[in-house]
C-alpha cells in the first residue's frame, strides 16, 4: 500500500452481492440523453451573461477553450468508463489506479460537482421562473426570492424543485431517464428558436471591442476579468457528461452504450453552444447581456420578440430540471459507491428491492441540495462546483494514463488517441482553469478538501478501532 492508500481490483464490480447492485435499465438513448440534459442547461441559460461580464464579446473564445479542455477529458472519460464498467464514476477510475486516500479527495469533491451544481441550476430556474412570471403581472414576495445574501429569507422557488427532482428519482431511474428524454427535446427546440431569431440579427459593432479585457485571468475592479476568468466560469456549461460515466453500472451494453452517451453528448452540446454564444452576443450589447439573470429571454425581448422570450423562458422553466435531475442522480451514486465501499455508514448503500434505486441517499442528497439552493448566489455556486470538477477531470485523465501503464493488455471497448497527449492536455487545461477562479473560490476549495481529509482520517481511526475491538 502505497502513499495514497489501498487500491480496488480494476474488476471489482465482478464480486458484489445481488443485493448491493445496482439495476441495468439504462440504453445508449437515455445516456446521451443523461449527457445532453445535465451539459444543456443553466450554463447557457443564465452564465452566458456572467461569462459577458468577465470577458465581453470574447466570451465566444471562452466557450471555445472550456469545450475544448472538456473533449480532451470526455476522451479520457470514454475509455476508463468502458474499460471498468461501474458506478462511481472518477472515484472509482482513481481508488482503482492511483489508491483509497485520493479517491476520497476526489469523492469528496464531487459533492461540489454535483450537488453544488444542482443548487446553481435551482437558483438559475428561480430567476427564470421570475422572469417569467412578472412579465404575466405576478409578483412574487421578494424575501421568498433569494437567500440572506440578497437580502431575503430562502430562495423558495430554488428549494422546491430540488426537492421535486429528488422524489422523482426516489421513483426510479428508467423512470427518471425517460421523463429526461422528454425535457432534453423542449430544451433543445428551445435553442434553436432562439438562434433562429437571435442570429439574422447580429451586429459587428456588438463586438467591440471584442476583448475588452484581455485574454489571462486578472483582478479588475474586485472581480476576475478577462477570456480566462470567463472560461474557468462557463466551464459549468460543458460539464455533464462525466454524469453518464456515474450510470455504467445500470447501463444495458456499457461497452456500447457509455461512449456513445459521453462522446455523442459532447459534440451535440459544443456545436449547440458555440451557436448560441455568437447569437447572443452579436445581437446585443455584452454589457446589457451581463445584466441579465435571464440573458437569453432578454436577448429575444430587446429584439422585440416578447412571445419568443416568454416561450424559451418557459421552454427554460419546464427544463433546466433536467439539469437538477441528472446532477443529482450521480451525486447520489457517488455517495452510493462510497458507501458501498465503506468510506460512508454502509447503511446508506442499500438498494430498493422495489426500484433498485438507492433510496435513503438520493433522499440525504436531494436534501443537502434543496439547503444550498435556498440560501446561496449563483455565480459563487458555480464557481466551487467547477474547482470540484476540474479536479474530477485531472484525476480521471491521470487514471487513464496510468492504467495503460499498469493494465496494458486489458481489452478496451474504446481506446482514447494519443492517450499521453490528450491527457497532459486535459491535466494541463484544468489546473489553468483552476488557478483562473477567483482567489476566494481556490481557497474555500482548498478549506473544503482539508476538512473533507479530516473526517476521512477520523473514520479510518474509527474504523480501526471497531476492528480492534471485535
């Protein structure tokens, strides 16, 4: 056992129990569908405007860099998810090739990823539903609008509909994923009506000056500005797809099925964003879009297209929770996972004999989710959840790198190209988008991880003192 603890046998989902397994429901439909409902969501409904803000008009060239560094990680993602075939996702991929004691840093990150990212759709549908609302006439009493930071109670709307989405995964996950199928088509034509109108309007003059504040991360007036800052902020827009590796153990055909979901998802999402980037910010004035908690139904309604911004504001409402679904689906299989292998109270791994869902953990997630919803700012969500993002990805493109090392003859379904180079520039990537987050956002990180090791050594002593005394 080495400086990072025990490792896991690369076939260990081979000797579990029944009764610890998670059911196979899922086909490669629902896995891109799974991709496509947590990557098209808030991140281009409502951190378009943010990402305006820190970079201007370049926020194109933010999308730009955020997609590519997250294709070289999807890359990496296809072929340790196929090559090991279970639920966990970059936890998993790093208790089996690096060891026990990163994997819990990683496991315990993934509560920014995913939880943190649920909350930040939850307040994104919050404004939305707003919006929406005001321009029928109703009003809605400010202090249930946001949390003590905006100078209300709890943001209602927000904790609501985490909630809902919890109670529709306690149902079950075929259940969940095809319900998702169905909001991922409304999101979509949502997305295209409003290139299709937004687009024959773009303006060159909207443009300029077209980086305002240059290209590195910098401190400007308080905040983080330039192509960098945006990019390590829209990055929340692109993630997702590491949601689908979560679902290997309850895919049909893995093999098949899980780089269709994760490759497919991604190339549909980029080409999607990149579309919807230029439509905005030719259309208007970046200065206006990053006013906006709502840009994109702002863009359609300073274009004097009232039923079009009401429509896509709706479109929004009905669903960004797919986005929440998703999310809290692999949040809930990481903690299952980690449960399982006894880094959580083993209880919270039980499977429903009924759904064969983890019932009791999706609950413990939706509620922890429901909490940070209510309380918390957008953009300050965002920011954490990709620091625990980037790190997912730098250990999943390490993970890769390293099993081709220490397993080279295992048989890969999907083998990524040039596998040292895509990797060092997914690792790369990341600790660039990493250090481009606001000072504040690195050190809560930082703060969060070694609180996180913290528990982890106590109930490794707790742990050995059961064992000592049985």
């Amino acid at each position: 056992m080495g400086i990072f603890g025990r490792r896991k046998s690369l076939h260990h989902s081979d000797d579990l129990d029944e009764g610890k397994r998670l059911a196979k429901t899922l086909s490669w439909p629902h896995l891109i569908a799974l991709g496509v409902g947590a990557i098209v969501g808030t991140g281009i409904y409502t951190l378009t405007g943010v990402g305006a803000d820190r970079a201007g008009p370049a926020v194109i060239f933010a999308f730009a860099i955020a997609g590519a560094v997250c294709a070289c990680a999807a890359l990496a993602y296809a072929e340790v998810a196929t090559l090991m075939p279970a639920a966990g996702g970059a936890y998993t991929y790093t208790y089996v090739a690096i060891g026990e004691r990163l994997a819990w840093v990683v496991g315990w990150s993934l509560i920014l990823e995913y939880s943190l990212a649920c909350s930040t759709v939850a307040v994104g549908w919050s404004a939305y539903l707003v919006g929406w609302l005001q321009t029928a006439g109703i009003h809605l009493p400010p202090e249930l609008l946001s949390g003590p930071h905006g100078g209300g109670i709890i943001n209602l709307p927000a904790v609501l509909v985490a909630l809902i989405i919890t109670g529709m995964l306690v149902a079950g996950t075929r259940e969940s994923a095809t319900f998702n199928i169905f909001l991922v088509i409304i999101k979509l034509t949502a997305l295209t009506c409003f290139v299709a109108i937004a687009l024959p309007a773009f303006n060159a003059g909207n443009l300029e000056p077209f980086m305002p504040y240059g290209f590195a991360s910098h401190e400007d007036g308080g905040a983080k500005r330039g192509v960098m800052a945006a990019a390590a902020i829209v990055f929340f827009a692109f993630y997702g797809f590491d949601a689908v590796a979560t679902s290997a153990e309850e895919a049909k055909n893995p093999g098949r099925d899980l780089k269709i979901g994760i490759i497919g998802s991604m190339a549909v999402c980029t080409l999607i964003y990149m579309l919807v980037a230029v439509s905005a910010v030719g259309a208007v004035k970046h200065t206006e879009l990053a006013a906006s908690a709502e840009p994109l139904a702002y863009v359609l309604r300073s274009l004097q297209h009232p039923v079009a911004a009401w429509a896509v504001g709706l479109a929004a409402l009905i669903a960004l929770p797919s986005v929440i679904l998703v999310m809290m689906y692999g949040q809930s299989r990481i903690f299952f996972v980690m449960a399982r292998d006894g880094l959580l109270p083993k209880r919270l791994s039980a499977v429903s004999a009924k759904t064969g869902t983890p019932v009791l953990i999706t609950a413990v997630t939706g509620t922890f989710v429901a909490f940070a919803a209510g309380l918390f700012r957008l953009d300050e969500i965002a920011e954490l959840a990709n620091a625990g993002t980037l790190l997912a990805f730098v250990t999943t493109a390490a993970s890769m790198m390293v099993l081709r090392r220490t397993a080279p003859d295992t048989p890969r379904v999907f083998r990524c190209p040039a596998p040292n180079v895509v990797g060092m520039l997914a690792i790369l990537g990341c600790f660039y988008l990493f250090l481009s987050l606001p000072g504040l956002t690195i050190q809560r990180f930082l703060l969060w991880n070694a609180v996180g090791f913290a528990i982890y050594l106590l109930l490794q002593w707790l742990r050995g003192r059961v064992v000592a005394v049985a």
